[in-house]
C-alpha cells in the first residue's frame, strides 16, 4: 500500500517509525517526487504485514502542532482512511487537545455512524475544556437515539452535571449507573448458569425498585433462558412495559436456546404486528428458528424482508448458509457466498463448515481446495471442517496431507488435533489416532470421547471400555456423550455386568437420562438378554423417539419374542408415533427369527400404507423370513420382483435356506443368478463354499475359496472374551498366545469337567480358584 506524504509529515512519519524501532523491511523511502526545498514529497511503500489504521494514533501523537495535525487529516481524507472509526477518534482527541473543540466536533458530525467509544471521547474533550452544558448536551443526545453507553462516559457526565449543581440530572444518572452496574452482573450469572444466583440477583433488582426496561429487562430474559428457567424469563418478558427491539430479540433467543422454536416464530409474528421494528440480531435469531423446524418458505420471507429492510446482510449471512445448505439449496448457498466482496478467509469458513454438517462433504473439499488456489492460508477452522469431511467421506489420502500440512504450519491447537483423530479413526487407522491421542499433552474430554468412539465404531469395543475405565478410576471429567459411547461399547460386547456398573455411575454422577441416554441403555440391556430390565429403562422415559420404540422392539424380536414385539408395535401405532423403515426392518427381523411367516407378510405388505417403499434391507428380510421357513420358491418369487439388483445379502438368505433345508436343486437353479455377484463380505463366499462342500461339490468349493484369495478375501475370524478381575481378555483364532494360555486352558478343561458330571480332584478345584 502507498501513501504520499508531504516533506515535514514525511519526517514526521520517519521519527514515529525510528521511536517504535520498525525494521526497515516494514517500510521504505521509495523516491522523492518534486526535488523542491521544503515541498518534498516522498512515497511511502508500507507492507502488508503493517497496519496502516494502527499507526494513525502513533502519526498522531507525534504531531506537534496544529498545522501539521490539519495536513495529516487531509491525507486521512485523500486516502480514504478517515472512514475508520479509530482515526476520526483519535483527531477528535488530538483536536481537542490542541483545544480546536471546533475541529473534533466537525470530524465528529461529518463521521456517518459514531460508535458509542466515539461520543464517550467527544465528550470526555469537552468535560476537559470545561464546556460541561456542551457534554451534557451530548450525554441526552445518547440517551434519546438510545445509543448504548459505556461504562467510561459515565464519571466525564458526572463531573459535567456537578459543575453546575444539577442534582436532578445527577440522581437520573447515578439511577443509570446502578442499572448499568447491575446490567453487567446478570449478564455474569447468566453466564455463570447458576439459577440460585440469578433468583438472588433478580431479588435485589426488585428490592432496590430499579427499571427493569430496555436493556436491564433483556439481560434478565437472556440470564433465565442461560439458567433454563423458561417460565422466569416469560414472566420478566411479560412485565416489561414497552418492550424494545432488543427485549424482543432476547425472548426469541430464549425460546430458542430450550428448543421451543414455533414459539419463538410466535414471538416474531406478535413483534411484527406491534410494528416494533427488528434489527439484524433479530432476524439472524428468526432464521435460526426456521433452521430448526427446515421451514424453508419462511426463512426466504426473511432473507427478503432483510433485502427490503437494508439490514446489515454480513450478520445473516452464517444463518442464511446454514438454511440453505440444512434445505439442500447448494445454488441459493452459493449465491450467497458470491455476495462477499471481501478476500478473507470467515466466509469461506462458514460456507465449508456448513456444507461439512449438512453431508455436502466433496463440495466442502472443493471449495477447501478452491481457497487455498486463491492464494487464502486456510486457518485452524477450515482445518477442521474439512478434516471432518474427509473422514466422513474416507478420503484417507486427502485427510493425511492435511494432516502434513498442519504439521508444516504449527496447527497444533485443541480443535484440529480431536479433528485429526477423528477422521483417523473414521478411516480405519486406529494405530495413528492413538498415536495422536496418546502424544496430547492436555486432553479434553471431548478428545477421549472421540478416542472411545473410534474403539467402539471399529469394533475394538474392549479397548473403548478400557478407556472409560482409565477416565474415571483418573477422576477425569467426563460427560455424557461419554457415559453413551460406553454403554454403546458395552452393548457391542454383550457385557451386562459392565453395563450395569456403567449404569450405577452414571446415576451416581448426576448425568441427565435424557431420550439418548434411554434409548441407548435400552438397546444395551436388550442386546444382553436382560429384556425386562430393558423393558422398565423404556417405561420410565418420560419422552421416546421413533428410535426408542425401534430399539425396544428389535430386543424383543432378537430373543424371539414375536408377540411383544407386535404388541409394542401396536401400542406404538395408537400413541401416534408413524413407523419408519428401521422399524419395519425390525418387526419383519422378529418374524423371521419367530418363523412367523404370516405375520411377516402381512407387515410387508403393510410398509405402502405409511408410505414406506421397501428398500433392500426389508427385501432381505423378507427372502429370510420365507427361506428358513422352507418357502424357498417363494423367497425365490420376492427376489424376482424386486425392482433394484439384488445385492449378495439378499442372495445369501436364499443360500442359507438353501442350505438348512438341503436343497442342492434349488442351489443348481439359481446358479447362473448367483454367479456374477461380486461383493467384498466374505460371510457370502464363505457360506457358499460351505454349501458347495456340504454337498460334496468339491470342484465348486475350491473355485470359490481360490476367488476370495484373488479379491483378497479372508473370513473375519471370532473371538471371545472373558472377564477376570476387573479386567476383560479377549481370545480369537490368530492371536498371540495369552501370557497365562497354559493355566487357561487348565481351568477350562476343569470347568468342562465339572459341567459334565465328572470327578474332580482338590488339586482342580484349587486350580479353579486360584485363576478366578
């Protein structure tokens, strides 16, 4: 950047620049322009990496003089730069230090928009030059556009209505001060989240009589919702006499903030009908409201009501993003984007974060890469959101050059180094997340849960255990998100007893049983067998989702009890919750363990009435169903008609009937059918070599073994675990031998002994106890 610069203020520049001992790379003397004596003019080449806006105050305060202070506003002027609200305030001062009280008030009259530090300096000059009425003047123009002051005016106005004995103004501005006083403390106990406190706060606002209009009323309706009292902050709200913008703004964010999103479009509606005119925090909250409930008309009425109303677009334009992309609407997304006209790097920030969250992943990576061609250093956000995109997507490749990339760059804060385990662990690569996990040397709990939640999401559900154990038996922090990853895990492993401790703390800790945590301890008691205990955890939710209700009745049909899972089902349907297709996916799965052939059609059948196409799940479901029980035409039949290609899945229940009913025909006759699958399931190559060998077909079983070694194939061997000690061990085909195999494999030969009735001698049952 270039500004030119007289001779004596070129001078003046070099001095300020010797003073705060700048390096000459920051700036240089290009050329002078006019050889002439006394009008020199010299070219000032200032680099990027210098603030020109932050050097205005030191320019300033090297001026000596009135004059030379006049010419460097004159090139303030000339380049623009007096637009800034930092300049025009520092000449407002620098004016009225050099006492042309004249000059700050025409610098201050001329600046479109003067922020509320801008009228405090303005005023401070005057209360200086003991022009107290002037100030005071100033102070009841603040007052009547309802300009915010702050906390810094306040003694310049005291000692401006003192100077002249006007108590009256005095008292009102000591009332002020008070409510300005307590203004800041609701806003600590709002963020403090205590409702005690804030009751207690709210008290001594009554108590003391002060107004709790403009904006005391709407830092008490922002300090309840903080502090989830609804109720108090629609009270406060209602006893306000004439709500402002700004009581209305914060009653919409209330509702927001403890989910009651109709409510707060209510809320808007009765604003608009009492012609109180929002402003852009308004709005930006509305639109919130219409992300939630994905009202798409509603937030495009706002985005024009914004357009008509000129209000500050820059603020909308995260929550504008976030509706179009939470509707699918890329092309309206990117229409505003392209209405940026800045070159940095926070609305490509938004505008790939939001694309991240709502599964628009390649387009989020497109843009990630799109901004770094424009020549933009993507900072530690952008890092994380595409990160996450690339975990999601399991472009491990990508993620890993990133990951070189924060390396090179130093990104090593908290944010991008839980993003960068994440997309690991989503990729399959556990080793490099624990790597990084096990290198932090500060962990948050949100980095363990991602930790716990890759074990748990890549089968290593003992690991994910071990972890929560280490957490707690540390004393570490941890929340709920936490307590639901390991109870996941412990429903994985079928470990109840695990599941029951897990259970004890969580009740014990004092973690919320929200419709999550139910759910989620539901499916695990279901999935270990305890189906009454499941039962009761189902029957004290005070609220249920499809998902409970879906959980509830997949543990009733895994242990092959049809008729509750049909009575819940039924009972479902006439508390008014629509099934959805994981339910019909479970209700066909429990007929198809039951053998309930009827049922399982009828069900079938009915998916069309609630407007559920049947997709390939459900078809499987159903050839599995008819296939075991012997319905193998049937089942054959159904495949047929499907209107999709039929997956391995679906040929592989047919193969198993095939199988349990010893129906090598059947077998030959679909053979054409089944021979051009291709799948990556070893389970499916390897029941049809078995079937093959079953049948002696040993020509047929080699073919079939020899192309799951080509593809690179193996069956995913079985393991077991046992719990000894606190500890869990778990065995599979393949693995290291255990330090202790020989006494393991003692006691089990004892254990088998004592399960068959046989004699067993001291030495056994002391060999039994001493491994337990």
């Amino acid at each position: 950047m270039q500004i030119t610069l007289s001779g004596s203020n070129a001078t003046v520049l070099q001095s300020v620049f010797c003073r705060n001992f700048l390096s000459p790379e920051v700036v240089s003397v290009v050329h002078p322009i006019s050889p002439e004596k006394h009008s020199l003019m010299m070219v000032i080449q200032i680099e990027s990496s210098f603030s020109v806006v932050a050097s205005i105050p030191l320019l300033q305060w090297s001026c000596t003089s009135l004059r030379t202070l006049a010419q460097l506003h004159g090139h303030l002027l000339v380049s623009g730069l007096h637009k800034d609200p930092l300049a025009s305030t520092k000449l407002i001062e620098s004016y009225a230090q050099m006492g042309s009280l004249q000059s700050s008030r025409q610098v201050f009259e001329v600046f479109p928009d003067p922020d509320s530090f801008m009228w405090g300096v303005l005023i401070k000059s005057y209360v200086w030059s003991h022009f107290f009425e002037e100030a005071t003047t100033l102070y009841h123009k603040m007052v009547y556009h309802g300009i915010h002051i702050n906390g810094f005016i306040y003694p310049s106005v005291l000692r401006a209505f003192s100077s002249f004995g006007d108590v009256g103004c005095g008292g009102k501005l000591h009332g002020r001060i008070v409510k300005f006083t307590m203004l800041s403390v609701v806003d600590a106990c709002g963020d403090l989240g205590c409702l005690r406190v804030a009751k207690s706060v709210h008290s001594y606002v009554v108590r003391r009589n002060i107004g709790t209009d403009g904006f005391l009323g709407s830092s008490l309706i922002t300090m309840y919702s903080k502090c989830t009292d609804l109720h108090a902050a629609e009270t406060v709200f209602q006893r306000v006499a004439n709500p402002s913008t700004a009581s209305w703004t914060a009653m919409i964010s209330c509702y927001n903030r403890t989910g009651y999103f109709r409510e707060a479009l209510d809320v808007f509606v009765a604003m608009q009908n009492l012609k109180v005119e929002p402003n852009s925090v308004t709005l930006m909250s509305i639109l919130r409201s219409c992300v939630s409930l994905g009202l798409l008309r509603e937030g495009k009425s706002i985005h024009c009501f914004a357009i008509k109303k000129a209000v500050d677009f820059d603020i909308l334009k995260p929550a504008l993003l976030e509706l179009y992309a939470d509707c699918r609407r890329l092309t309206d997304c990117e229409k505003i984007f392209l209405t940026t006209r800045e070159n940095n790097i926070v609305p490509w920030n938004t505008i790939i974060s939001c694309y991240a969250r709502h599964g628009f992943l390649r387009e989020a990576l497109l843009l990630f890469r799109e901004m770094q061609a424009r020549g933009l250093m993507p900072d530690s956000f952008s890092l994380s959101s595409s990160l996450t995109a690339c975990g999601n997507v399991g472009l491990f490749q990508l993620g890993h050059q990133i990951h070189c990339h924060i390396i090179k760059r130093g990104y090593f804060d908290e944010y991008v180094q839980n993003s960068l385990i994440d997309m690991y662990c989503k990729c399959g690569f556990m080793d490099t997340a624990y790597s990084i996990f096990d290198k932090l040397e500060r962990r948050s709990v949100v980095a363990w849960n991602c930790m716990i939640c890759g074990f748990s999401q890549n089968g290593y559900s003992v690991e994910a255990i071990s972890l929560f154990d280490k957490m707690f038996f540390d004393c570490l922090e941890m929340d709920e998100v936490t307590f639901l990853l390991v109870i996941q895990a412990c429903s994985q492993l079928g470990y109840p007893e695990k599941g029951k401790w897990v259970h004890h703390k969580l009740i014990t800790c004092g973690v919320t049983e929200d419709i999550y945590m139910g759910t989620a301890l539901t499916d695990m008691y279901a999935k270990c067998g305890l189906l009454q205990t499941a039962r009761q955890v189902f029957d004290s939710m005070s609220e249920r989702s499809i998902v409970s209700w879906s959980v509830m009745i997949a543990g009733y049909g895994m242990h092959g009890e049809i008729n509750d899972a049909i009575s819940l089902f039924t009972e479902m349907l006439e508390s008014g919750i629509k099934p959805n297709e994981v339910t019909f996916m479970n209700v066909l799965s429990a007929c198809s363990h039951a053998g309930s052939v009827e049922e399982g059609k009828h069900y079938f059948s009915l998916m069309k009435g609630f407007g559920i196409e049947p997709n390939t799940e459900h078809f499987a479901c159903v050839v599995d169903l008819l296939s075991r029980a012997g319905d193998l035409n049937g089942a054959y039949d159904i495949i047929k008609s499907m209107p999709d290609p039929v997956d391995a899945s679906i040929w592989g229940a047919l193969l198993n009937g095939c199988r349990i009913h010893r129906r090598m025909d059947m077998l030959n006759s679909i053979q054409r059918d089944i021979s051009s699958i291709s799948t990556d399931d070893p389970g499916y190559y390897t029941l049809l070599s078995n079937i093959h060998a079953e049948g002696g077909n040993w020509d047929e079983f080699g073919k079939v073994r020899l192309k799951m070694k080509v593809v690179g194939l193996a069956k995913v061997p079985g393991y077991s675990s046992i719990e000894l000690k606190n500890r869990t061990y778990r065995f599979g085909a393949g693995d290291a031998p255990h330090p202790k195999v020989k006494e393991l494999c003692s006691f089990l030969e004892n254990f088998q002994s004592l399960a068959q009735g046989q004699d067993c001698t001291v030495e056994q049952y002391d060999s039994l106890l001493s491994l337990q």
